[in-house]
C-alpha cells in the first residue's frame, strides 16, 4: 500500500471514530449542568455595565456610572465620587469566580441556603440584557450559594465576597491628596490673632526658610513633615448641611492651613470647631449628696473643614458647594499652639568663633618669659 493511500486510510477511521464516540458518548452525570466551569459573570457584561446595585440586610446601594465613563458615583449619598479602589475590589471578586456545581433545584433546601437576603445587580443599559444574582450563605469551605434572578436552580460558585450595601460606605472619602515632597510653601494660623507663620522651600531637598517675620534660629523641619502629613490623605468621617449651626460657630472659630504645591495647586484649608458651652455653676443643697458624681462638663461641636483650591476644575470646590465635612478631632486638636513650635529657638548671645580666635592670636603674640631658662 502507497503512503499517500495509507494516510487517507488513517485519516478516514479517526473521523468514523469520532462519529462513533460522538454517538455513544455517555449522558452528563446527574446535577451537571451548562453552567458549571464558567465564569459566575463575564467580562463583557462588567466592562458594559452602567450601574451596580448591592443589597442586603434591608439596606441598598447604586453605584452608577457617569455618560463621559470612567467615572462612577453613589446615587444614594448625594452622588459623591465611589471609592474606586473598593469598587475595583468587588468588580474583580465577581470576575474571577467561577460556578462550580448545581446544587439544586428543590425549592426547599434553596430556601435553606438563605438566597434573596443579599442580592447583586448589574445593569449593562440595554446593551448586554442585566444580570441579577442572589447571594446566599457561605459553604463551609468558604464558597458561596448562587442563584440567577428567580431561576429554579441554585448554585455553588467559588466567590470570596464581603458586600457592604451601606451607601455612605461607598463614598470616596479622600478630600485632597498629595505627597508632602510636593509641597514647596505653607503658611500657618494660629489663634489670638497672632501672627501666621510662613516657610517655603525653592525644591524637595531644600532647607525650610521662614518667609514671615518671626525671629527664629532656623525651622524645624520634622515638625513642618508631620504637620503636612496631617493634611496629604486628608479624609471626611460624616457630612453635614452647608447651611448647619454647628458649621457657621465652628468657622467663626477656625484656624487657616494654606498649602502650595511644586506645581502650581494651592489649598486654603479652614479647621475649626463650636467650642464647649461653659459649665453650669455647682449647686449648693444642703441635701446634696456629697458622693454623687458631678455632671459631665460639656463638650464642643464636631470639627467642621473647608477648603478651596485655586483649581477651577478641582473636584473638592465642587464638593464644598453641595455638602459641610467633619473630618477627625486629631486634626485640629494636634496643629501647632504658637509659632514657635515649628521653629528653632534663637541662639543667645555667646562667645563666637571669632573672639576665640581673637584670644588666640593675643597670647601667642604676648613676650616669652625666659627667666626660668638654665645658662649654660
């Protein structure tokens, strides 16, 4: 037999073989379904979507993206920017997994598996039709149950997943952000009108100078870090109304941080708080009991910032105009009391370099004293 008839017979029995297979092929095990092995959400119905809504626990949140893209917001918390980090967490949890078996289709043990508690949607906008998935409980090996919209069949899919469905939670809290090697000047208030202090430096390895008036023996540099570093990741722990009372008494008692950058930004940064009310006089009662602890003193307001950047298109101008921000005790309780904490002292008047060598030059210039000398 030729090799080229050879071949061809070689060729034809392994499509008859797999005709055959094909044919004969054993039917899926029991509980295998089309699903299994794929991935829980595709990668063209994320890269789609348009807008994301987490529930559970009675709460719910939507995350939506704006029409220029690349953008999302919180529908729910006054359409403040998303914590696209966290937002990128939970896109690439649901990316990565994979269902790995039907479970089942009794409608009494899904009832067991706590599906339709938590709930994940993912709307494309027309594009691509939603996905809706209800998230049950976890496996003991750290799996989660799944169910698609109310389909009959629940799901076992190896999803590492935390949903929080707090809206606030989603909200990116970051103000203004930078690297304090950015900053090139910063001018700082103080309280009792005294003057502000300024320090500037021409590049990030320059030495700080004082640019105000006051009298120093230099500045001290660890001090001037740590108090911009207050600032470089400065976060908001709640938000307020513009228009609150709590707001206009802490202004009218802040002080002023102004930051400028290498590049031209600059901040004007106001901190301040309502300060406590004062103390209510002690009553005098001879039945008073003497053992009886004193009522708590009264505390101050929260504090309050506000800051405005020299950026028309900063994103923090915007957000001063829609909503009031308290940010942490710490940072304004921590700024300095008095100029004088970021700067040296001035040396006090001493013997210098120059008298010493002055002394120097006088007793080597004085007569040699050759009384004592031995003659010979």
């Amino acid at each position: 037999m030729k090799i080229k008839q050879l071949s061809i017979f070689v060729v034809v029995l392994a499509v008859l073989s797999a005709i055959t297979w094909l044919i004969k092929r054993p039917s899926p095990p029991p509980g295998l379904d089309p699903r299994t092995g794929q991935a829980l959400i595709t990668r063209d119905i994320l890269a789609a979507a348009r807008s994301i809504t987490l529930s559970k626990d009675n709460q719910e949140v939507t995350l939506t993206a704006t029409e220029e893209g690349g953008n999302w917001l919180v529908s729910d918390y006054y359409d403040f920017p998303v914590d696209f980090e966290k937002l990128s967490g939970l896109a690439k949890n649901i990316r990565n997994a994979k269902i790995i078996r039907l479970v089942t289709r009794s409608p009494e043990r899904m009832k067991r598996l706590a599906l339709g508690k938590t709930a994940i949607t993912i709307d494309t906008g027309g594009a691509i039709p939603a996905v809706n998935l209800n998230v049950g409980k976890t496996s003991d090996n750290g799996n989660r149950f799944i169910q698609f919209g109310d389909e009959d069949k629940a799901y076992l899919a190896d999803l590492s997943l935390y949903l929080d469905a707090n809206p606030k939670n989603w909200a990116q809290s970051r103000l203004i952000e930078f690297e304090s090697s950015d900053v090139t000047r910063l001018e700082v208030g103080f309280p009792d009108s005294v003057e502000s202090l300024i320090v500037a430096r021409s590049d990030a390895t320059a030495t700080w100078e004082v640019e105000s008036g006051q009298d120093n023996g230099g500045v001290k540099s660890s001090k001037v870090t740590s108090l911009i570093n207050r600032f470089t990741n400065l976060r908001y722990t709640d938000t307020d109304n513009v228009d609150s009372e709590e707001l206009m008494s802490a202004l009218g008692h802040a002080r002023r941080v102004s930051i400028e950058l290498f590049d031209g930004t600059a901040y004007s940064i106001d901190i301040g708080r309502q300060p406590a009310p004062p103390a209510p006089p002690p009553e005098e009662s001879p039945s008073e009991d003497p053992a009886a602890e004193p009522p708590p003193r009264p505390k101050p307001g929260p504090v309050y910032v506000f800051i405005e950047s020299n950026r028309g298109d900063a994103q923090v101008n915007e957000l001063m105009v829609r909503r009031s921000f308290k940010i942490s005790e710490y940072t304004f309780t921590s700024l300095p009391a008095d100029p004088q904490a970021l700067l040296d002292p001035v040396p006090e008047p001493g013997v210098g370099v120059e008298a010493i060598e002055n002394v120097v030059i006088e007793t080597e210039s004085l007569p040699t004293d050759t009384s004592a000398e031995v003659a010979p």
